[in-house]
C-alpha cells in the first residue's frame, strides 16, 4: 500500500474471538521509524508495537476476546524529509484448525 510519512494508515479488519492471528507490517526500509497500534471497535487499543532503524518489520500475535472488527493503523516516518510517499504491505495470518 501507499503510505506518507508521518500518517497512520487504517486497516479495518473482521476478527474472531479465541482466534490466533499474526500480523506483520513491512515499511519501507529507508524509513526510520515504524508503529504499529491495533484498536478493538470501542477504540481500547489492544497492541502496540514500535520499531527503530534496526528493523523495519513488525510482527505481534493477537487473540481477541470479542468477534468485532478491529483497526490496524500503522505509520512510518521517512528518514528524508523531500520523501513523503512511502511504501508498506501489512499480512495477516490466521490459525485455522
């Protein structure tokens, strides 16, 4: 997806209680910061992940306690400030039985 530095970008998605999921989000490597925040649909927020320069692959596993939609919003700031527009791609696994 096309991301801008400095701007969270929401992903709403269908999760089910009890359900393992593993997200990942991928931004771009010329950036210098990456969060990831995930949000139940009262807007608790549930996760919360940060990375620096080290690494710019974030991955946090999440069961929920309710079947609702969630909001994924992640954001990433580019280490040079002419380069707004970004690239990231967020995955989600699911355990299936």
């Amino acid at each position: 997806m096309t991301m801008e530095s400095q701007y969270e970008m929401p992903i709403i998605v269908p999760l089910t209680d009890g359900t393992w999921y593993q997200f990942a989000f991928i931004g771009d490597h010329g950036s210098k910061l990456f969060e990831a925040r995930m949000y139940d649909w009262v807007e608790r927020q549930v996760a919360y992940v940060k990375n620096g320069i080290e690494s710019n692959v974030i991955m946090f596993p999440y069961i929920p306690k309710s079947t609702e939609y969630h909001v994924l919003k992640t954001v990433q700031v580019s280490n040079n400030k002419k380069r707004k527009e970004l690239c990231g791609y967020v995955i989600m696994f699911k355990k299936v039985k």
